[in-house]
C-alpha cells in the first residue's frame, strides 16, 4: 500500500492565488528587499552611533 503525499504547504498557497501566483513572488522579492535594507541602514545607524 502507497502512502499519498500530502501538497506542501507553498503548493496549497499557490493553489489559492492560482493566476496571481506572480504578485505573491514579487512580494518576496520586495520584502527580501526591504528587509536587507533595513540591515544596511541599522549598520549604518550603529556605525554613527559609535562615532559619537
């Protein structure tokens, strides 16, 4: 007896936005953006902070 493999969760995801799947990689794309900006912009705060 074959055990049925149960969908990943990204691929019930994707079966819920179905045509939009694009919007939903360009906001991961976005946030990864957003968010290693923010990283820069933190080292940078702390740098000045230092110099202080």
């Amino acid at each position: 007896m074959k055990k049925e493999k149960k969908p990943s969760s990204l691929g019930r995801l994707m079966g819920y936005v179905g045509k939009y799947r694009y919007l939903i990689y360009a906001s991961w794309v976005l946030s990864a953006c957003s968010a290693s900006l923010d990283v820069e912009n933190e080292t940078l705060i702390q740098t000045a902070l230092w110099q202080l």
